[in-house]
C-alpha cells in the first residue's frame, strides 16, 4: 500500500471512529442522563446557549440541572426550554408545549435586535421572562447601572465652575453626543441634527459627526465606553445627550446612567417611564417635556448660564451623605449590593433559579405579554408621532405578522420552512393582514 493510500486510511478511520465516538455519547446522554445528576433533578435547557452549562444548581430549597446539550430535550426529567432573545430563530426551535415544557425568555436588548419578540403573539409562548420590563419575573432595568456607589461617589465630578471654563479654555460644547449607530428605531439623529441649529453640540461618533475624539480615545472607543479615561472626558460637558435605539417602557441602557455616574445631566429620549428610576426628580431632563428642540435649546442655554439652577440637577453629586429620594430605585440598588460584583451573570443566575423554583410549585395558568417587552411602533421624535417613514416602522409590522404564522405552526407543531415563511409573511403584509 503506497504511503498516500496509508495516510487517506488513516484519516478515514479517525473520522470514523470519531464519528461512531460521537454517536455513543449522544445515546449514552439520552438513555443514561440520569446518572449525570439526581435522577429526579428536573432538567432546563438553554436552547441557545447562555447561562450554565453541564452544572447542578441549588436555588434555596430546591435543586435543577442546567445544560446546553440539546440531547437532553428528550429526557424524561427534562421540565424547560430557555432562549437567549437576540439568538431566538423561527428555523431553530423545539416543539412547543406549554403545558409540559413551558419556554422562558431572557433578553435585556431592545428590539430592533430581534423585532419578532415585540409581537405579542410570539410573547406568548413562553411562561418565562427576564427582560429590561418592571413587570418580567426577572426585570433587567438596571442591568447597565453599577450601583449606589458610583452614582453618588465624586471620583470623576467635575464642577460647574470648571466646566464652563473647559467651555472657554478647550472650545467645548455645552452639549455632548457620540453615537455611531445610525440607523435605529428611535430616529434620534433627526432630532439631534434639528437641536444643533439652536445651541452647539460636539458630536464625536460616526452620527452627525462635527468633533474629533483625542487619539487615545478615538481608538477602540467603542471597547473603552466605561473606561475611566472615557468616563473623565465625558463629565468634562454640562450635558450628555442620551437618546436610546429604539423607545420602549423601562429600556434604559448606561446612555441614561454612564451621564449621571460621571455628573453631567443627561438630556434623555427612551423609555416614557425612565423618570421612575431617577435618583430625585430632577436628575435628568427629557426632551419630550419641551414642544420642540427650539424650546429644548433655549432652556438649556439659559440653564447653563445660571450656576444655582444648574446645580440642582446634581444634587446626588453635591451633598454630602445623599440619600436617593426615589424609592423604587433605592430598594432595587440595595438589593443588587447583596451580590459579590453587578455582573450580568448574576441577572442570569436569578432568571435560572426562578424557573427551577417555578418547576416545582403548583403550575399557574401563565404566559407572558406586552407588559413583559412593551415597545409601540417607532415615533419621529420631532411629532411623536408614529413614524411611517423609518424602515423600522415597516419592520415592526412585518415582524406582526410573523409571528402570526410562527404562532400557528409552534402551536399545531408543523415544522417551519424558512423560505416558505418568508413568503407568507409578505401575504400576510401585503394583503394588510398583520
């Protein structure tokens, strides 16, 4: 046998072997699953990959087996399906049985990630849910909020007075922006562009683009947001312009927190409720509290101008031992310094225990709804009113109907064509049936 035909010999038989390797296991974790864990430990299964893997859990009294390992959907033991939302596909997804299997859904994006989860048909198959909404078993409002120190810690206040010197001495702006997102479901940039005629604004990202960041924070900035270079450039300005990607209640992302954290007001457009999880009532301002940008600017100039009335927004900067007036965030903060660091794990972690301890309790005639991920069809920010011009609105409806064909085939467990989805979906669309 020539040395070619030893080597292809070779290669064939460890791929075969390998193969037949992989096949053994796959029984071996179907027939005697068991014997990775306590035979009565109900299984969860992240159907996409996201929280813990291969890992016995305690949650309080009660104990769950957490696995990505597919092979174990059909386990006996086998109690939950969870989805990570930004990789929840309509061509890759298990039969859906509410009843026996119920589905949970972790997603603390906004949902130009994955429009088909704002549709309350789609909502509805799972039992389950930890997203940025109040009203989710695992809210996620605060994700992007460290904690009660940094927001009232000085370690990079800048005070008023050297503020508006910096505006003379280094020719800055009253107002800052930098975005390098461009295309969003918010439309923000169209109302920065109209702000900008009537008070100035250096504007450091890719969007509306009229300022140059330093060479140090130019490069990678987008890796370097919470960096404490990046952070002490940022409270140099009197105001940050923090506009979210798409408007939905209680999305608030660090664009409203990174301003506050550093102690410069933010100027904010994004979730109505966001005046909720203020530190005081007069923490930040919102644009929609003004008719138009011209009012907006002239309130700012005005406010900028007067020392005494500016400072009143940084009060949980300013005075010594501040207590924060809100309620709500002070008891949702307190409860985040129970754990080790604010990672998002532990969000996660919770999310995870929650449905272990759910499995074991009386099931509840549950499924979650629009409360759970409430975003309404995008609005121009300049009418709030429903924008029909941004190609999100149209995607916002298509996705409607999606999740109507979607719904039908998980709920008679007809297997989904994706091509053939596509199609019904333009149907549906076009015959105005959404």
């Amino acid at each position: 046998m020539s040395y070619f035909c030893q080597k292809m010999y070779f290669i064939f038989a460890t791929i075969t072997a390998l193969t037949f390797s992989i096949i053994i296991y796959q029984v071996y974790l179907i027939q005697n699953g068991n014997r990775l864990h306590h035979p009565d430990v109900p299984i969860i299964l992240w159907w996409t990959p996201f929280g813990n893997d291969e890992k016995l859990r305690d949650c309080e009294n009660y104990q769950c087996y957490f696995t990505s390992n597919r092979s174990f959907q059909y386990h006996k033991q086998i109690k939950s399906f969870l989805f990570y939302g930004s990789n929840f596909r309509i061509n890759d997804l298990p039969k859906w049985k509410s009843d026996e299997i119920p589905w949970g859904l972790l997603h603390e994006e906004s949902p130009r990630n994955n429009p088909i989860l704002v549709q309350q048909e789609t909502l509805n198959l799972f039992t389950y849910s930890s997203t940025f909404s109040r009203f989710s078993d695992v809210p996620l409002t605060l994700a992007d909020l460290p904690g009660i120190t940094e927001l009232l810690d000085r370690k990079y206040f800048v005070s008023t007075k050297e503020k508006t010197r910096l505006m003379y001495k280094r020719n800055l702006a009253p107002l800052l922006y930098i975005q390098s997102d461009c295309d969003t479901a918010s439309n923000r940039d169209i109302y920065v562009a109209e702000l900008m005629k009537y008070i100035r604004i250096d504007s450091y990202g890719a969007c509306l683009n009229n300022a140059q960041l330093e060479k140090r924070l130019k490069e990678n900035y987008l890796e370097i947001l919470n960096s404490e270079d990046f952070l002490s450039f940022i409270a140099n300005y009197k105001f940050t312009i923090a506009f979210e990607n798409a408007v939905c209640d209680d999305y608030i992302t660090e664009k409203l927190w990174r301003p506050l954290i550093v102690g410069s007001i933010p100027i904010y457009y994004g979730s109505p409720s966001f005046k909720d999880w203020l530190p005081n009532n007069m923490s930040a301002i919102s644009i929609l509290d003004f008719k138009n940008p011209v009012n907006l600017a002239k309130f700012l100039y005005n406010l900028s101008n007067n020392e005494i009335e500016y400072n009143k927004y940084l009060s949980h900067k300013l005075i010594d031992d501040y207590e924060i007036e809100n309620e709500r965030l002070r008891k949702a903060l307190e409860r985040k310094e129970e754990w080790l660091s604010n990672e998002f794990g532990n969000y996660v972690e919770e999310f995870e225990c929650f449905v272990c301890k759910s499995i074991y309790q009386p099931r509840k005639t549950k499924i979650v709804n629009k409360k759970h991920y409430n975003c309404p069809l995008p609005k121009n920010p300049l009418t709030n009113k429903t924008d029909h011009s941004n190609w999100w609105t149209k995607q916002w409806t298509l996705e409607k109907c999606g999740a109507k064909i979607l719904s039908y085939h998980m709920q008679n467990n007809l297997t989904i064509n994706e091509e053939n989805f596509e199609t019904d979906k333009m149907k549906l669309f076009d015959r105005n049936e959404c």
